[in-house]
C-alpha cells in the first residue's frame, strides 16, 4: 500500500474522498474551493497527475456544471485505504 507523508497530496486525497457534501465526486475547481489552504490550479493539476501515478485518484466521467463539461477526480480503493489508514 502507498503510504503518503502528512503534506498537500494527503490534503489533496482526503478532500477527493470527502467528495461534495451530496456525495458526488467533485471536479477540479470544487476541490481547489474545498481545500484548507490557497493554491493555483496548475500546481493542484501537478498534485493530482502525482497521486493519479501512485494508483491513489483517478479522472472519472464529465459532468455539465456552470455552462461547461468538467472531469470529476475520483479515489481508487486504494485511495481510500490510504485514507483508512491515517
């Protein structure tokens, strides 16, 4: 199991998980909203392709929010027992 040090990409996983409080998975700019911390959306994208590598989120479905079709980010099981395990 991949094992993150405390930091952004655990941050970052944990607000993935957390999804939307309807239970959706959420898009880019909702996890950039839903974030403790400020960050640029290319340095969230960096995170995301580096926990995306480690088997952890994955890109999901489109989904028509605001006028335009967004990529929801989504946990794998193995996201999710990272998770569990901290």
């Amino acid at each position: 199991m991949t094992i993150l040090r405390a930091g952004k990409q655990t941050t970052i996983l944990n607000t993935i998980v957390k999804g939307n409080p309807d239970g959706t998975f959420q898009d880019l700019d909702q996890i950039l909203e839903a974030l403790p911390y400020d960050t640029t959306k290319s340095s969230i994208q960096f995170s995301l392709r580096a926990l995306i590598k480690k088997g952890l989120v994955e890109k999901g479905e489109l989904r028509f929010r605001d006028g335009q079709h967004r990529r929801v980010i989504k946990p794998t099981y193995r996201g999710y027992q990272t998770v569990r395990a901290t």
